[in-house]
C-alpha cells in the first residue's frame, strides 16, 4: 500500500534532499506532501529532478498556519511527519532572533498540536475506510520524526576526543540553537503527555548539491570563483563534523520505518575537520578542476573577526542508531567534497537563481 508522508521544510536543504530520496527511492512506495514557507532558505528550485512526479505534493504553507496545516492533513491523510522546517542560519540568529523564535518554537508547537489532533482522530472521525485491525496498525505504525541538530549541546573542546550522544545535557549558545533546543523539548513532551509517536534525531553538519550558498562549503567556492575574499571565522580551528546530506535524508527515511517512538538518534559522520582545513580543501580542488591563472585560490582565505558566541567543536556519536537501526554513513568525505564541488561547477544556474532575490 502507498504510504503518504508529510514534510515540513521540503524545499530547503535538507528537506529537499529527503524529498528527493523518497520519491527516487524504488524500494518505498510513497507520496510526499512537502510543505514550505518559501523563505531566504526554500526554493522550488531545489526539487526540480522532482517537480513533475504525481506522487508530488508541493502546498506554500506556513508551519504557523493551523487551519491550513489542518486541512491538508484531513486532504492528504498522511501516514508520518517528517518536521524539518526551521531557521537555521546561526548568524541570522544572532542578527534578528525572534524569527526563529517564531518558525521554530511556535511552528513547532504548532504542528505538534496539528498532528495530535490528527493522530487522535486517525482511523475514525477523518472518515478512513479501514476495518478495526487496519485503524489500529495504521495508528500503531505512525511517526513523527522531529528534526534538530547538534548544536542544542553546545560546544566541545579541541582537546579531547569525546563526542555528544543521545544522552548529553543540553546547553545551546546561541537563539538558533536555544530555539531548537526548546523545540526539542516540546517535541519530547507532546509525547511523553500526549502520546504521540515522536521521535527526535539530532544531525551534525550537512553539505552536498542544493546547499545554500551563504553556508561555509558553498559560499568557498563562490568567493573563490569570483576571486573574492574568502572569509573564515578566527582563527580558522572549529572543528565541526561532515555529514552528507544523502546520508542524512536515507537516516531520517530508517528513524521513520524503523525507529521507536520516545527515542532520539544522533547521526553523525565520523568525520571532523577544522574550517580552515576544509576551506583549503576546497581551494585544492578548485585548484585542480578550474584553476585560476592568477595562482592557487589558497591566496584568497581571509581571516575575520570572530562571531559572537562561536562554539569550538561538535561532533555527534552514532552508535547507537547504527546498532539499533543499522545505519551508517556510505559517503567517504574526500569523495563527497569533490563530487559537491563539481556539482556547484555544473549547476552555476541554480546559484543564480537561487541568490538573486535574497535579503
């Protein structure tokens, strides 16, 4: 039987790589209703290899939105939620808090009140047509799967080799993650009082195709392009983890079919390198895909002025989602970081269209 899911945040990075992941994927049989607010960060045309699939269900709707929320799910009747739509941008944060105050606490709990309210009703007032025993597996098999982020930890030092995992204390630093944080705990709570089937996954930092260029790996290569400055925070040592968005989204599609809800998986890579490290990497390859006859792009990093509150180090412990779920990363980081950049080369328009209009 077709299974329906619901995506908030589709048209973003990762929403849309999940998209892209559900509706290519042979072995799910699958609709998918994503639902975006188009903001700086969605863009149609991140779902262009999906834009004319049936199984396709694109609504502009904003989390916020109660009554529109509520009538696609009495239209879609979905089997689960995949909940990626949030502000994610750290700086942005910082500059102008309350939108993420707003998206990600309150459209947070705004969807959570919706789905209750579905997930209550499912198999009888929404008029389903599935005997007793087909109500009760539908409700049984149901999940939300809320979609945060590393950073609610806070930070890690340089000198020590230990990572976060499920059962860290939460100590976020800046609004976005604070923001996340607390709708982490809304999530939790929705179904310890509730009852809703949620499950929380944590993630550390994604790249690959579609990434917004004002993120480090993207907008590298596009100052470097343009024989810019290439900006990097410091003195250039946090350290993050690099997680492949691809990974990401086949993760997020196992916590969904596989995972128990009340739980929280942590997904990260393994794979940790300090920015200024990466951004050399960066120019590397450049160097050797379109080299610049002005010499190495190496010559472009510029240091800057730290931002407020800049967390050193996160990284993430995947154990447990690899031996409970079993999953595990298949993207080698090398491979991975080459195959994106030549992407970005090959996909100037997307760049262009996807930039002009932004605030």
């Amino acid at each position: 039987m077709t299974r329906t899911w619901l995506v908030t945040g589709g048209a973003g990075f990762i929403g849309s790589a999940l998209v892209r992941r559900l509706l290519g994927d042979p072995t799910h049989d699958v609709r998918v209703v994503n639902v975006d607010k188009l903001t700086y960060a969605g863009h149609l045309a991140s779902l262009g290899p999906v834009a004319d699939d049936p199984r396709h269900h694109f609504h502009r709707v904003d989390i916020c939105d109660a009554p529109a929320l509520a009538e696609l799910f009495a239209r879609y009747r979905p089997d689960g939620v995949f909940h990626l739509a949030a502000e994610s941008h750290v700086d942005r944060s910082i500059d102008a808090p309350a939108a993420f105050i707003q998206t990600n606490l309150v459209g947070t709990f705004t969807v959570l009140q919706e789905v209750r309210r579905y997930f209550d009703a499912l198999g009888d007032a929404l008029g389903d047509t599935f005997d007793a025993a087909g109500a009760a597996a539908r409700r049984d098999a149901f999940r939300v799967v809320h979609v945060s982020t590393d950073e609610v930890f806070g930070a890690l030092t340089l000198d020590t080799d230990a990572r976060f995992d499920e059962a860290s204390p939460y100590r976020p630093s800046s609004p976005y993650s604070a923001s996340k944080a607390g709708a982490d705990h809304l999530a939790r709570a929705w179904h310890h009082t509730f009852g809703l089937p949620v499950i929380v996954t944590s993630s550390t930092n994604n790249y690959g195709p579609y990434h917004l260029p004002d993120k480090l790996i993207p907008l590298t290569l596009q100052r470097a392009l343009a024989a810019q400055p290439i900006p990097v925070y410091g003195d250039g040592l946090h350290v993050r983890d690099w997680l492949h968005v691809d990974d990401h989204a086949r993760a997020l599609t196992r916590v969904m079919t596989h995972g128990r809800p009340g739980e929280t998986y942590a997904i990260g890579a393994g794979q940790e390198h300090a920015n200024l490290t990466l951004v050399h990497q960066i120019c590397a390859i450049l160097d050797d895909l379109r080299p610049d006859p002005a010499g190495p792009y190496a010559r472009l990093v510029t240091h800057v002025a730290d931002r407020p509150g800049h967390d050193r180090r996160y990284a993430l412990d995947p154990s447990k989602l690899q031996r409970d779920l079993g999953w595990a990363p298949e993207v080698d980081f090398a491979a991975g970081l080459e195959a994106t950049v030549r992407w970005f080369l090959a996909n100037a328009d997307w760049v262009r269209t996807v930039t002009k209009d932004r605030p």
